[in-house]
C-alpha cells in the first residue's frame, strides 16, 4: 500500500435558520469599513478548475483546509496500468508460456529422451560406466558446467532476464512505485522459465541414465534436483549480470539472494538499452541481417588499445590483424577457447576410445564449430564488406585464407592437445587422426559458408529463415557424424566417400566467396 496525499473536502456550509422577532436594541455607531486594495488577479474563467487550492482558506469557514493521506492499493494500479499499455495480449502471457512449457516439454519426451538413451546404449555399459565415473570426465562435466553460467553471465550484459515492453520502462517506471513490484512479473517469467528447462534437463539425462541400466531410478530424483539447482543459479546470476551492466552502489554477489533489491536496482536507461538490444536481434534474425545485432552488441575496445598492427607482406599483415583483434576483445578469445576445448575434448574421445559411443561426435561437433566461429571474426567482416576493392591488393580468396588461418591454428593447438593426453592415458587407434583431419576441414567450411551465405533471397518466414541459418551447422553435425559411424565401424570404403563429400562441401564454400563477391561488385 502507499500513501499519498489528497485535499481535504471542505466543511460544509451551516444550514439556515428561522429569523425570531426581537425587540430592536440600539447599537453603537459602527466605524466605517476600510476600504481594501483592488485586487489586481484577473477574473475566473470556464477554463480554470474547479478544484479549490488545498492551500487557500475556506470562504465559509475562514480556515485552510489541510492535505490528508489516502492509501492506494499498488497492486490495482499496476494491474490497471498493466490492462491500458499490454491490453488482452498481456492477460494471455501466461497462458503462452504454459503453452511453450508443454510444447517444450513434449519435445524432450520424443525427441529428447532417445537420444539420451541413445548415446548410452550404442557402447558397453560397463566400460562406458567406467569412463563416465573417471576424474577427467568429471572434471570435463565441472568445466561444462562452469562454461555454461559464465555464457549466461556474459549474455546478460546485452540481455537480461527482465525486459519489460518500452511503454511500460517510459510510463511506470516513474511512477513513486516500488520498482521490485512494478518489475515482477518479468521476473517471475524468467525464474520459472529457468527452473522448469533445469528441471527438464535434468530429468531426461536421468531418465536416460536409468533406462540404459547404467544407474538406478534414484538417479533420476537427483539429476533432476541438481538440474533444478543449476536453473535456479543460472537466472539469478543472468539477473545479476543485467544488473552490473548499468553503475550502481549495490553490485555484489549478495544480489543473487536478495532478488527484491536486485530488481530495485535496475535501472530505467539500462533496461531501455536491453530492451531496444531485444528488438534490434529480434530484427536482425528475421531479416538474416545479422550484421546489424553484431554491430549492435559491440562493447567498446577496452584491451590492447596501445597495441599497433606492424606493416609487412598482405597476407601477413591479415593474420597479423586478426591476432590483434583476438587481442583487443578477450571476451571473444576465452569464449571460443572454451567452446572449442569442450567440443575437441567430446569429438577426441569419440575417435579414440572404443567405449565412446558414437553420438557422441555428433554432440561435439556443435560446440567445435561454435568455437571456431568466436575466433573467425575477421573473415565475418570480410563478408560484411564484401564487393568493396581490397586496400592491400589481396584477392577475395587469399583474404579469406588469410582470416581462417589464425582460427585454424587455435583449433589444430587443441585438438592436437587432446589426442596427446588420449595418447597418454590410452591406446591411439591410427584411423583417428585422419578423421580429426576430416573434421577439421568440414568445420573451416562451414564457417566459411556460414560467413558468406549473403542474405535470404525468398518470404521471410521463421521457419524458414531458421532452417537457412542453420544449413551450414548442419551440414558439419551430418557428415560428421557420418564419418564417426563409418570410422568406429572399420568402413574405409565409404569413408573415403564421406571424405570426398567434405571436400565438396569444403569447394562449395570457395564458390559462395567467389560469387558473392561478383554480386556486390556487379
């Protein structure tokens, strides 16, 4: 409830009364009245209010009416606040989100608990039990883990858990409200959210875990608590994260348990930029414009300002350049690194050891590719301004082999690191560095076709526009994957098939450069 202060009514007139007769007294000569000042404020008009001044006295009563408090009831307000600025539309938001917890949750019912199981089916159990319970593989899950919350922490700098509609940051937030109830209902969306994807998670690696007969049905009430848990931190550091992206006196870690004061502390500009951050990538990603969002989420160059590129031949100073930027923007370096070592760490194990299960080079192909393209920015700008004449006389081609050289040395570093301890710790079957090889390649050509896939050319629908961002990621999981299968199972034949399609792929990547830059040019 919040008080606030209203005018009081004035008293009301006295009622009249009946005139008695009285027998006349004579009265003393009354002095005559000065005369008053002639007022200089002009007459009342049909415009000025009705309302008297709670400051000006009574005419009846000669007395200055006093301001009383009246309590208002806030959640009315916001409800009614709620109903002028969101309308019909913001009363079904829940029903929505009910709606996408089941459509979510179908989905890792059919889709989600058979690849679970069949990750853990496709190989010994014993073995794989082995594998799964040894310190590096714990240790590999921590990382994982670890890598995850700090994406979340870096995602919300851009955008956070509580975005509330531009009407409603311009409107009511400056309304003397309590800013953790004013803000609320965006929360609640984003915590809900969070536990229940936990949860889920949590529940389909147990379910999986449990029908594979690697462990017993009380793995599934603890996998599925642990999940819980790790959705309930992941939020409150995403809100903690859109917290320290605007300066305030309160930032500490303390916030993560003290949700109410977080929320009071985020601020009007700073939920404007997130909210205007949300709009610009909704935008970009139903254009395929993605240039635009990268522009849009560019932090200013703070590392490495002192820093100056050396002249040399081009191709070197092209390389050159691309360590210099992976210099200046370590947020892009440390990400990719990680990315990178958890897909290698995943795709090495596939290859090497026997108890792997297959899918599992299907599950650390994403990441690897993932990682890959954080290092890749120089050839994303080299796409950006495609068709513009090179200033250091390059052709398209070496300039592109110029910006996936350093990416490609980074990779090669970690994987070539990975198949050492695999070595160490193990046997090294000779098979798996020709198909690291195969990897390697198909992951430069996806980011290269990833970098120069131009703009869409048909009706912009999600559906679509999603399955054109994802051409190339999944043409890199599907062969391989395919060369996976074909090297566990001793295939060399069709493997030398598969080969021949990843260097097709690795062709028609070197032709997407070749014609975009003749479509700008021309």
């Amino acid at each position: 409830m919040s008080k606030r202060k209203q005018p009081a009514r004035a008293k009301p007139a006295p009622e009249p009364t009946t005139a008695q007769p009285r027998t006349p007294q004579p009265m003393p000569a009354e002095p005559a009245p000065a005369e008053r000042p002639q007022s200089t404020a002009p007459d009342r008009t049909a415009y000025d209010p009705t309302t008297p001044d709670p400051t000006t006295p009574d005419p009846m009563t000669d007395e200055p009416t006093t301001p009383a408090e009246v309590d208002y009831d806030d959640h009315d307000l916001l409800g009614q606040a709620d109903w002028v600025i969101g309308g019909e539309a913001a009363r079904k938001a829940r029903q929505q989100g009910l709606y996408a917890g089941y459509v979510l949750f179908l989905g890792a019912l059919v889709y989600g608990l058979p690849i679970v199981q069949a990750v853990f089916r496709t190989s010994d159990a014993s073995s794989l039990g082995d594998q799964l319970s040894s310190p590096e593989a714990i240790a590999l899950l921590v990382a994982s883990v670890a890598a995850l919350l700090g994406a979340v922490v870096f995602a919300g700098r851009f955008r956070g858990p509580v975005v509330p509609p531009m009407p409603w940051i311009d409107l009511v937030l400056p309304v003397p409200l309590d800013r953790a109830l004013a803000l609320r209902r965006w929360w609640r969306y984003a915590a809900v959210g969070g536990l229940f994807i936990g949860a889920l998670s949590g529940l389909t690696i147990g379910a999986g875990l449990a029908f594979a007969h690697l462990a017993g049905p009380v793995t599934i009430i603890v996998t599925t608590a642990v999940g819980t848990a790790l959705g309930v931190l992941a939020t409150r550091l995403w809100l903690w994260s859109q917290v320290r992206s605007w300066p305030g006196p309160d930032r500490g870690l303390s916030l993560l348990w003290r949700v109410p004061d977080a929320l009071r502390e985020l601020h009007a500009e700073s939920l404007r930029a997130h909210s205007a951050n949300t709009s610009t990538m909704a935008g970009s990603a139903l254009t395929g414009n993605l240039r635009t969002a990268r522009l849009a989420l560019t932090r200013p160059i703070r590392h490495g300002r002192s820093a100056r590129l050396r002249p040399g031949r081009p191709f070197g100073v092209l390389v050159r350049r691309d360590v210099l930027g992976l210099r200046r923007t370590p947020g892009a370096f440390l990400s990719g690194l990680g990315l990178t070592a958890l897909g290698g760490a995943i795709v090495t194990w596939a290859f090497t050891q026997p108890a792997a299960p297959s899918i599992a080079a299907t599950i650390g192909l994403l990441p690897l590719y993932l990682g890959f393209g954080a290092w890749a920015e120089g050839l994303r700008l080299q796409a950006d301004n495609v068709g513009t004449p090179s200033l250091l006389g390059t052709s398209e081609l070496t300039e592109a082999g110029a910006h996936v050289t350093v990416p490609t040395a980074l990779t090669v570093l970690v994987l070539g690191g990975w198949v050492g301890v695999a070595a160490a710790i193990g046997s090294l079957p000779a098979s798996a560095p020709l198909s690291l090889w195969l990897v390697l390649v198909l992951v430069v050509a996806g980011n290269v076709l990833a970098a120069f896939r131009g703009s869409p050319t048909f009706m912009l629908r999600p559906q679509m526009v999603i399955a054109w961002y994802a051409v190339p990621a999944f043409t890199v999981v599907l062969l391989g994957s395919l060369v996976a299968v074909l090297t566990k199972a001793g295939s060399y034949t069709w493997l030398s098939v598969v080969s021949w399609l990843v260097y097709a792929v690795l062709a028609w990547a070197v032709s997407k450069v070749r014609r975009l830059t003749y479509l700008h040019r021309a």
